[in-house]
C-alpha cells in the first residue's frame, strides 16, 4: 500500500525539489521530460508510487486562449468575467495561478468557496452556483458582494428576506434549465426535461414566472444557464445560450430599461480525450455563439462563463509504478498504483470516461517494444478495479510506469478513499527547452497519520461510552 514520503512528518511544509536535467530532449514532449524528471526526483517511485503532475506552462496557455477566443468575438469594451469551475481542479495553487492569469471562480459549496479566497480571488470575480445553499452561506455570500446564482423559486424567496434585513449590492442571478434535451452521458446532462438544476423554462407557466420573478425584484440583474458538459455538442450548447439570451430580451422589454445586465453562460466546453489534439477549441466555440447569437457578443450584456474541464484536462498526467506484471487466462495484467481511488469516473463507468494509457520504464522514459493486449489494474480491493482493459501497449513489467494522459481536470478533485489509499502527491511543473524540469509541489502526498486521524484516529474510545 502506498504511504508518506520516507522522512515526511505530519504537517511539514510542502517542499519544491531543485530542477531536474533529464538529459538532451529537444524533441521530446515537455509530459515524457516531467515523468523522466519525477522518476529521477523520487517523485515517483518506491515510496511513493502515484502522483499527480501538472503543466503549469500548458495551464496558463488554455487561460490565455480563453481569454483571447472571446475577446475576438465580442465588442470592444463587453465586460467579461472567466470563472474557473472550482470542482475541476480544487487545489489553491492552481487557483490563484488561474487568478493571475485573469480569471475569477465558479463555486458550488462553502469548501469551494474557501479555497477560492485562500487563493485571494476577489469577491467581485467569484460566483456561487450551488443547487442546495444554506442561508448562513448566502448571508456570507451576500455580505461579501459575491455573485449569487439562485437556483430555485424556494431560493430566491430566501434571498427575499435577507435582502430586506441586509441589503447587499452583491449581483444576483437566476439559473434558468432551457430543457433542449441531453449529450451523450447522461450524468452530465443539466437541461433534460426534470433535471435537478434551475427553473425548467418550458414547465407550464415557467416563463411567465421567471418574468415576472424579475420584474418585481430590480436588483436580479442576472441570468444564468449551464446546458451540460462533456458528451454535449457545439449545437446544443450554443441553443441553450441563446434561449438564455431571448429570455433576457423579453425582460427587458417588458420592464423598459436594461434591468438584465448580465448574463453566465456557464461552461461545458467537451474534451477530446482521444489524443494529444485539443478541440473543439474556446475559439471554435466562441465563434459558433457569435453566429448562433449576434446579440450576445455585442457589448450589450456582460457575460460569466464556467469553464473547467476544457482548461486543465490537457495539463495533468497521473503517474503510477507497476508494482507486479502477472497474467490470466493468457492475459497480461500490469498492477499499478493508480485506480479507483485517482480514477473513480473511469473505472466505474469506462465507456463514457475512458483514458489514454502511457507505458514507461524504470526510468520514466518511454517505453518501447511491440504492442500486446493487456490490462492496466489498479490497488483497489476489487476486480472491476481497471483502468485499461485489453489495452495493446509495450509489455509492462514490474518497476516500470504508467502514466494516465488528459487527467488534470476532476482527477485531481475527486479522490475515491477506498482501501483507504492515501491521496497521492501533485507537482507542478515547467520543461525549458533544453530539458530542465522545474517541479513545485502543489499538494503534498497524504501521510498515513493525517489518514489515520482523518478516520477517528485520535478518538480511537469514542463509542466505548455507548457500550
């Protein structure tokens, strides 16, 4: 079972190793010179055989094309606020480096709320989405002029009476569900017919409410619709936009003035997982709402988006040490470090989450050879515990690594404690050109006593008063 770093003491300061000269590498993906570097480092290896490593370089140039898709797109002078979906990627480092690059947080729960001001984004670049919010976390939002998203008519009641007893200037929106229908993974579906989020536009009457809801409140100044993630098409994405867009419209025209400034486009942007190629592209879709809906990139309403996923898939790499190859029934399986516990969304559901596979050796660097069918298993005490099932790559052997591509979004926020396997280490890291890798650790790995104590460890007499 993987553990703490030899010499690692409970609440230790995280370290940042000194740079790493894998060797001439001109050529080689800045990903291959990382794993090399982390093996060379120790950063992978027998004491601690998973880890999470991030592109910092490769992070701060999806921010950049974010930020530049939209400012082709829309008027000169349109305010546009890129909140990152703190749920991607819940990790203070990445969010304040997010934060100098511009962008603000999206935030669904007081946790992510806490994160978002640890990382120091101002109130006036955070928005709070959540589905379930409790009235100590809007009175908190509200006091603080965070931009609050009401999910539900019951909500917004709520935001009624803590606005007559503590008027705030904080913006506040309302989440509309257009209901155009689902992708191809319906778990990530949010405008189905009775999804759980918003007010379902097409529900008999909802229209009429939503209106007048605004009407009778002058400060909801904001509509916002989030249409689904991955498995949603362009198209579909895009008509949800502009359902929120013709909505916003009316409104206005009914109340005679531009009482809806803004509207959060929320976020979604799907992630091609099949290769190193990024597409669909910000600018792809960018483009495709300026066609789809003039209006709303002409400097008429400021616009929120909510994206996450689509700005850190591409930077992260889980790497993992093959601890055992074995076979059977005539089928080779490597078994790594790296499962359920890092890759929950992939081994209990593979065909809508699947994940490319890369074979290394003792040394972290790629490993050749000819492909052979074989399995990727993880640590975890069960046999649907996989990865990669009947994978053809170079045949793995033990001491050697495996690296899970595209896994800097969710994989790193959505650690699964079965077995109760430690959380694994991340790094940041840059690659010059001349093959120097620069490692900062983002979160130190899991020790087994923060483990243990996270369990009751300190209370080990805890029940022994209700026997």
């Amino acid at each position: 079972m993987p553990g703490g770093a030899p010499g690692r003491t409970h609440g230790a300061a995280p370290r940042t190793p000194p740079p790493t000269r894998p060797g001439p590498a001109s050529h080689a993906h800045p990903r291959d010179l990382a794993v090399q570097a982390a093996v060379a480092r120790g950063l992978v290896g027998p004491g601690e055989p998973v880890a999470g490593l991030l592109d910092v370089d490769g992070i701060r140039r999806s921010a950049a094309e974010l930020r530049s898709a939209f400012e082709e797109f829309t008027a000169p002078g349109t305010p546009v606020l890129h909140a990152f979906a703190v749920k991607a990627a819940s990790l203070v480092p990445v969010l304040r480096l997010l934060a100098r690059e511009g962008l603000g947080c999206e935030v669904a729960s007081p946790g992510e709320l806490a994160l978002a001001r640890a990382a120091r984004v101002p109130a006036r670049r955070t928005v709070l989405d959540s589905p379930a919010k409790t009235r100590a976390e809007l009175r908190e939002a509200l006091a603080l002029g965070i931009a609050v998203n009401a999910d539900n008519p019951e909500e917004l009641s709520r935001i009624d009476g803590l606005m007559a007893s503590a008027p705030s200037t904080a913006p506040i929106g309302l989440r509309i569900n257009p209901q155009i229908g689902g992708g191809s993974i319906g778990a990530m579906s949010t405008a189905t017919g009775t999804s759980k989020f918003g007010v379902g536009l097409r529900d008999e009457g909802a229209r009429a409410w939503v209106v007048r809801a605004c009407l009778d409140r002058p400060w909801l100044t904001r509509l916002h619709a989030h249409v689904g993630s991955q498995g949603m098409s362009l198209k579909l994405m895009a008509a949800g936009v502009a359902d929120l867009y013709h909505l916003a419209e009316e409104i206005n025209e009914q109340a005679g003035r531009r009482q809806i400034d803004t509207l959060d486009i929320g976020g979604g942007l799907p992630v091609n997982f099949a290769s190193d190629a990024v597409t669909p592209t910000f600018r792809d879709y960018a483009a495709l709402l300026r066609s789809t809906v003039p209006g709303l990139m002409s400097g008429r309403y400021g616009l929120v988006t909510e994206f996450g996923r689509s700005l850190l898939a591409k930077h992260g790499t889980i790497v993992a040490r093959v601890e055992y190859a074995k076979s059977a029934g005539g089928r080779p399986i490597a078994v790594t470090h790296a499962g359920a516990q890092v890759a929950t969304r992939t081994v209990f559901a593979p065909d809508s989450w699947p994940v490319r596979v890369a074979a290394y050796d003792v040394h972290g660097l790629p490993k050749t050879g000819a492909p052979v069918a074989q399995d990727v298993a993880g640590p975890c005490c069960f046999a649907g515990d996989l990865v990669a099932e009947n994978r053809p790559l170079p045949l793995l052997g033990s001491g050697d690594h495996v690296a899970l591509l595209d896994t800097g979004a969710y994989y790193f926020s959505t650690h699964f404690a079965y077995n109760s396997l430690p959380r694994p280490g991340i790094h940041g890291y840059t690659a010059a050109p001349d093959g120097t890798v620069r490692f900062a650790t983002v979160r130190a790995p899991q020790t087994l006593a923060d483990l243990t104590a996270e369990s009751g460890g300190d209370t080990p007499d805890a029940l022994r008063g209700l026997t």
